[in-house]
C-alpha cells in the first residue's frame, strides 16, 4: 500500500482461500513430494496460500518455517540422510531440486501422508543444492515377469511409483483444461482412479466434487487409505458401465493412464460411450495416455516397449515404471495408435480430440540429455460430449 493511500479491504470466505491455495498447488504441480520452505512473513498472503503453507499442507507436502528470506536460512539443509525423492519449492517457482528431508512414504509409514511443519534452525547446516532426482536416473531394466494390472502386487508396486513425470506433464494440463466451470458443485469422474492421484487434486482445488471410479479394489484400498477427501467418493465399478449415472448428469471426466492397461477394445468401447451418454452437452472429457509415438524411449521414469521395436494396434508392451525407491516395476501395457484412440472417441459420438504432447522444458531444472525435454512421454487427448 503506498503511503498516505486507503486500505482497501477485500472480502474472502474461507472456500475462497481454499480454493485460491489448491489451484496454485495445482497449477504448479505441488504434490506431498515437495518442501516449501517459508522464507517470507508466514501471514503474507504470498507465503500464506499462493500456493504457500496452505496449498502444501492441503496436498499433504511439508512446510518449513525459516528464519528469514537471506541464505543459508532459507536454502535447503542436510539434516538427514534420507530420500532423493523430495522436492524443494521455492515461491511458485517450479524449480526442481534435491531436498533431504526424509519422505514419509518412502520411510514406510503406512496411511493417508499428514501434512507436517518442521523449523530450520537458525543456522543450520547448508548444501548446495544437487542436481535434481530426474537427471540422476540410472537405466531402466525390465523383470522377467510382467505383473498384471488386476493384482494386488500390481497395486501395491504403483503405490510407490515415481509420479515426477506425471506430475509435470499430465496433471496440469487436466487441471488447467478443467480450472473456471461455471455451475455450482460440478461433478467430475475418475475413470480408472487407481491410488487416487488425480482424484484427489481434483478435489482439492475446491471446485470439483468428484466420483473416482476403478474395477480394481485393490488399488481402491489404497486411494481410500493415502488420499482420503471429503469430496471425493471412491466406487468399484466394472469398467465399462456407469448405469448409476443418469444420462447428461456429469460436468466433467478424466480418465489417465487406463485404456493402455486394458487389452480389452470391446470394454473400452462401451466405456466410452458410457462416458458420453453420462456428461452434460459440452462437458470436457480428457483421456490422458502413453504417447504411442514414444514406444521404446527410455525416460526418467518409465519406458513403455522395447527400443527399436515396432508395435501393432493390440499388441503387448512391456512396460517399465520406476519406483520412488529406484527400482523398478514391470508391468504390462497394449499398444494403440493414435488413431485407434481417435476411433474410440468418434465412435462413441465424440468429435475428434485435441491432441498435447507435453515435454519438459530444457531449461536447466532437468538435464537436456533427458528424453522428456526431446518426446511427449504422455499424449492429453481433449473432446467434448
Ligand atoms: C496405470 S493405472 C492409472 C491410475 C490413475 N488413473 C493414475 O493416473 O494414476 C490404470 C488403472 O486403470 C484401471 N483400469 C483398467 N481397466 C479399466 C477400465 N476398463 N475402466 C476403468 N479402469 C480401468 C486399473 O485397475 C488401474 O487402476
């Protein structure tokens, strides 16, 4: 406020704040990986909820209260030995660096994370940071024996997935695609929620109230268990029918990373038109899915086919996920071209989608060498009903 000027008071209600600190948190990515550290007044609205404290507490990330914005207090400190999978905020920037802060999934406590709060103190010990975990990948290698997505080990592995790409490159898109609906409480689905990951930010950007949808109880447990929210409703379902929705009833569907497990072309065809009979005319659907033009391509995080391989609509691709550990899990996925994905659209009465391929920008937050600054590991396919 310049001096001499009137304040000027701005009303907010507390759904307000709520919602201004998930859609930062969003926007940028936040997820109960990163550290902010809060190097500013913790009552400025910046430190406060843009996305700040609340929008990390609210994913379920960790807040560090510093002594003050000059380093070394407010760079991150080596206070423990744990886990390269921590990432270290700073403002809304999405810098990615290495942060030692334990995890607390990768430590093995078991539930839903809780937002913590920890203070640095006054002259902690500083490190430079390192490079960030995405550039320090050693190569993926795959396991004789692929596991199957209905298993309660496929479940249990992607519990512990490395989300770091998925993170960057698909959930923003879906939550900027699905940010400023206009009608009160709008309803979105997530087909194929899995543990929960695009549910639960959804939800909490405080506008969508959503129905995360998956045949697999297993992984159901687990989204019940790691991201439980008010506004979310996790429902086992078949895979192909919605016949508790009523038709033009929903505002929105997500639907990421789930035709590829599925071998099943009849049931993906039924799904998707279920999907169109559910949404209200002009409602957003967003199908994300493995890039089928980067079958073979080793990136930080996942490979989905063998290099130099060829693939046909249908075939099986073996598919590699690491873990937040650095191991990986085999997993097995099926081919479709992006035409195949086209159909699939405009035969359940989609028109053609827009299609993103999203990469990571070589920009010094990850190693231009990696292959996700060069190929979309991940294709967002958006239409309408
Ligand atoms: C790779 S996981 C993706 C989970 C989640 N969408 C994510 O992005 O983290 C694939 C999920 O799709 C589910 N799935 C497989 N076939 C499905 C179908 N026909 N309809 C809905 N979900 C399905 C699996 O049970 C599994 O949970």
């Amino acid at each position: 406020m310049a001096d001499g000027a009137t304040p000027r008071l701005v009303p907010r209600s507390h759904d307000d704040y709520a919602c201004q600190a998930g859609a930062a948190a969003g926007l940028v990515s936040l997820s109960e990986n990163d550290v902010y550290p809060a190097a500013l007044p913790a009552g400025s609205h910046f430190s406060f909820g843009c996305p700040g404290i609340v929008g990390t507490l609210s994913v379920g990330g960790t807040v560090v209260l510093v002594e003050g914005p000059t380093p070394p207090n407010a760079s991150p400190s080596s206070n423990a030995s744990g886990s390269p999978s921590r990432r270290w905020r700073s403002g809304t920037s999405s810098t990615v660096r290495s942060a030692d802060t334990p995890s607390r999934e990768s430590s093995g406590a078991a539930g839903p994370t809780a937002p913590s709060c920890a203070r640095l103190p006054p002259n902690a010990p500083v490190r430079p940071s390192g490079p960030g975990p995405v550039q320090e990948a050693p190569p993926l290698t795959a396991d004789d024996n692929p596991i199957g997505w209905d298993t309660s080990a496929a479940a249990g592995a992607y519990r512990d997935r490395d989300m770091r790409l998925a993170e960057q490159l698909i959930f923003p898109g879906v939550l900027r695609r699905l940010a400023g609906g206009s009608r009160p409480d709008p309803l979105a689905l997530d087909i194929g929620c899995g543990t929960g990951a695009v549910a639960a930010q959804l939800a909490r950007t405080g506008a969508w109230t959503v129905q995360a949808l998956d045949p697999s109880a297993d992984m159901l447990g687990i989204a019940r268990s790691d991201r439980p929210h008010p506004r979310v409703s996790y429902r086992l379902f078949d895979g192909r029918t919605l016949d508790w929705l009523a038709d033009d009833s929903v505002d929105a569907a997500v639907c990421c990373l789930v035709y590829c497990t599925d071998p099943d072309d009849g049931r993906l065809a039924a799904l998707t038109a279920e999907i169109r009979r559910v949404l209200r005319p002009g409602a957003p659907y967003l199908l994300a899915d493995l890039n089928p033009a980067a079958t073979g391509v080793a990136f930080s995080t996942l490979r989905h086919g063998e290099p130099e391989a060829v693939y046909d609509d249908g075939d099986t691709v073996p598919t590699l996920l690491r873990l937040r550990d650095g191991t990986t899990m085999t997993s097995a996925t099926y081919y479709r071209s992006l035409d195949r994905y086209r159909s699939f659209l405009t035969e359940a009465g989609f028109p053609s989608p827009a299609i993103d391929l999203p990469t990571l920008p070589a920009d010094g937050t990850v190693t231009e060498a990696a292959a996700e600054t060069r190929t979309a590991p991940y294709m967002l396919l958006t239409t309408h009903a």
